[in-house]
C-alpha cells in the first residue's frame, strides 16, 4: 500500500511537472543543439530496482559521445566544471543541475521516483558490499538522501550508506522533507563535482581483488559522523 501510495503521488507530481516546465526543457534542449554538435539528451544504462537495468534520460552536457563506448572503469572522474569534455553550455546546465529534468519522463514510466538512492552505473553495482545491496530494494530516485547530505562531494562508501539509510527510514513525510531540501541544495549549489580520492574507481582499486566488505563503509562513516563532510542527514 505505501508503494502503491508513493508511486501515485510520484506520476502525479512528474507528470505535472512536465507540462508546467515544457517551456524551459524547450528552451534547454535548443541551447544545446545550439552550442555544440550531437543530441540533446544523453542516454546510459543504469541499475534500477532490483538491480535490473534501465535506461536513463539526461540531457547532455558532454562532448557527443555514444555512452555504450565509454570504459567506465577508466574514465576519468569530472572533478571540475572546466573539464574540456564539459560543453559551454553543460557547465550551466550541470551547474543547476538541469540536466537531471529528464528523469522526469523515467518516473512517469516508472524506471524511477522522486525520491530515492540515485540510480548507480551498471559497473558499480560490483562494488557494493552485501549489506548495502538494500539500496535497490527501492526505485531510484531524482534526488536522495545522499544528495542533500553533500551530492559528489561525499565519498563512494558514505553515499552508500546514506542510501541504506534512506531504504530504512522512509516514510511519505521523510520524502516531502527531503524534496524541500532538494531546493535548498540546488539553488545554494555545490558538491557538484567529486574528488579523485573518494570516487568508486579508487575503492574498487583499493580492494586488490578482495570482495566488498560493509566493515568498510562502517570505516568510512567514522570520518562522516564527526562532520567533516558534508551535512548532518536528516
């Protein structure tokens, strides 16, 4: 019955949002036609619920490149908004995080929520240790719980575990109260960018062919609980 009630409320919200927004997702998608050559949206395949893959929608704010021929496990992390592989434009777009809008079309379909642990790369679910794999027990969401906690700023291990905690405390007021924080998040900005030290490639590299522990998300969140990153979650 919660399900059932998150999800109505997830249609109801994204469906309207569409409309209500169509006029700036116009105006966004012309201004990357305009400034550099390639599609408007970006398409990648992301683990859903259950793990399971989806398709997911963003627009691009990249250098046109198929994202079926991008090594994730060597790409390098986009740690700053001069990156070259960034656009003019997808520095602005990025920056207010407009390039998210998209997803919306995932929710109504049904691929995500409004609310939940953003939806992870196909190559990182490896790195998830077993205790955290819970994160997919819910649709991901358009923003989370890690997401008004620090966004990439936050390392791989404390996303995770902000992510378990979001699958073990939700409630429909903790979604509204992480929906208004959301707004806060975007409009002061930042956290945009992750760091190469705190990224999933150095964990996974870090393991040296052992299995994912939650011994080390627990060793993680040590550094996080004193406040040295990011913000207290609610």
């Amino acid at each position: 019955m919660r399900k059932d009630v998150k999800r109505f409320v997830d249609v109801i919200i994204s469906s309207a949002s569409l409309i209500v927004l169509s006029p700036l997702l116009l105006l966004v998608a012309l201004w990357i036609k305009l400034d550099s050559k390639g599609p408007v949206f970006f398409m990648q395949r992301r683990a859903g619920i259950e793990g399971k893959p989806f398709r997911i929608f963003k627009f691009r704010t990249m250098v046109d490149r198929p994202a079926d021929t991008i090594d994730q496990l060597k790409e390098g992390i986009i740690s700053q908004g001069r990156d070259p592989r960034i656009t003019r434009a997808g520095r602005f777009i990025r920056a207010t995080s407009l390039d998210e809008l998209p997803q919306l079309l995932n929710i109504v379909k049904g691929d995500m929520s409004i609310v939940g642990p953003r939806p992870i790369l196909m190559e990182q679910k490896e790195v998830v240790p077993p205790g955290y794999m819970k994160r997919f027990a819910v649709r991901p969401g358009l923003t989370g719980l890690a997401q008004i906690s620090g966004r990439r700023s936050l390392g791989w291990l404390q996303q995770l575990w902000l992510d378990a905690k979001y699958v073990e405390k939700y409630s429909f007021t903790y979604d509204i109260g992480i929906m208004l924080r959301t707004v806060k998040v975007v409009f002061v900005g930042g956290g945009i960018y992750g760091g190469e030290g705190m990224n999933w490639r150095t964990y996974r590299e870090s393991l040296q062919g052992r299995a994912p522990a939650d011994e080390d998300v627990e060793e993680a969140m040590s550094e996080f609980s004193t406040g040295k990153k990011g913000a207290s979650p609610l």
